[in-house]
C-alpha cells in the first residue's frame, strides 16, 4: 500500500498518517489490478464500494444505444470514483468504469465509511467530511462539461475547455489529462473534425500542440 499517496488523496485529507492504516483495517477494504480497457464497473451495476485509483488512470464513460461514447471524467492516482452512487443504496450505474491504462485499486466499503467504526476512529467524520466535499467537486466538474459542450461549433468547445484548463494550471503551457480520442468524447465532438479544427488554429497561431500537451498563444485570451 502506498501510504504516502493515500496521505495526499482529497478522500483522507487532514487525517494523519498514524491514523490510515487503522482507518483502513475497519473499513472492509479490497484492492484489484486492471488490465487497460478493463471494465471496472458496468452501466446497470448496482454498487457498495467507492474507488479510489493507487496507480494507472480510471475513466467514467456513458455509451448510448447507438454506440456513441462520452467520457464524463478520467481519473488519475489518488482520487476516488463512483462514491455517489457507492452512497446511493439500490441504485444502478448509469455510467462505466473503465481502466484507461493498466490500474491498481482500493475499495472502500460504503457502509462502513458512512457509519462511524465500533472502534470509534477519532478521525472518521473527517473522513465523511472529505466525502461530501469530493461528491460536491464532481458536481461542479459536470457543471463545467456541461458549460464546455454548451456552444454549437467545435472551435467554441475547445476554447472553453483549454482555456479553463490554462487558468487551472495557471500557465498557457499545460498538458490535459486526455489523449484525442478521449478529448472528442469528453466534448461530445468527431474526432476527425476535432483535429482539423485543432490544425487551423495552428495554421492561425492559436496554439500550438503536441498530443495531450497545449500553448495557448497571448492573444487567444
């Protein structure tokens, strides 16, 4: 177990390392490796366990009938998955998770992280605490996709997302968490449109790109 990443994970943030491994001993905890492209959990799955990601990148994604995929959120080493759902008894997925790379993840038994332990951990509401505050980010993260994906032509989407993701990293010189493919899906575009749009915003010194890594010119902003 890397206890030093799980010291830095939002999920137990402000609870001391002494602590984690007793926290860990009383919350029926299980960890499973992942082949990439692996289904963690399938769309219709009812569910028990919040993920966490120890290594690899897990990516939540809804097909529809048609076959058409979007990926609502890729999520990197540390950060937790699927908890409102964990924390909705009875109700079945209506996305999927998927290792996006080979994975190693720790599951957390719902019940057990919501009811405080007989042992009475004195960090355990912190723990709750640290719940409610991830469920509340991924709310505002669907509030941004939606404001990502809200204009009708391809050009606005991307600006939208890279310039959100420029302010994040405070720098025009930044790297996304997506490959292309996955930028498409997430925008809800073609991916071959994406890419000639992307190539004349190139040719019209917008940008520069390289993969996953972006440099937003000083007048784009």
């Amino acid at each position: 177990m890397d206890y030093k990443l799980l010291e830095n994970a939002p999920l137990f943030k402000d609870v001391p390392p002494e602590e984690i491994n007793v926290m860990l001993q009383c919350l029926g905890t299980e960890e499973r490796d992942y082949d990439k492209g692996e289904t963690i959990f399938h769309a219709g799955d009812v569910i028990h366990n919040i993920g966490l990601v120890l290594t690899g990148r897990v990516q939540i994604e809804n097909d529809d009938v048609w076959g058409n995929k979007s990926v609502m959120e890729s999520v990197g080493p540390g950060f937790a998955f699927a908890e409102s759902y964990a924390c909705l008894p009875g109700e079945p997925l209506m996305v999927s998770a998927i290792a996006a790379e080979p994975s190693h993840i720790l599951f957390l038994d719902t019940g057990r992280v919501l009811t405080t332990c007989p042992s009475a951990c004195t960090h355990h509401n912190r723990l709750i605490q640290n719940l409610l505050y991830i469920s509340s980010q991924k709310n505002l993260n669907l509030s941004r996709r939606i404001f990502h994906t809200s204009s009708k032509s391809i050009r606005g989407r991307l600006l939208s997302y890279l310039s959100f993701q420029a302010s994040k990293a405070g720098s025009r010189d930044f790297c996304i968490p997506f490959n292309r493919q996955q930028l498409a899906d997430y925008l809800s575009i073609d991916r071959s449109a994406m890419s000639a749009e992307l190539g004349k915003m190139r040719k019209e010194g917008i940008l520069e790109t390289d993969k996953n890594h972006f440099v937003l010119k000083t007048d784009l902003l």
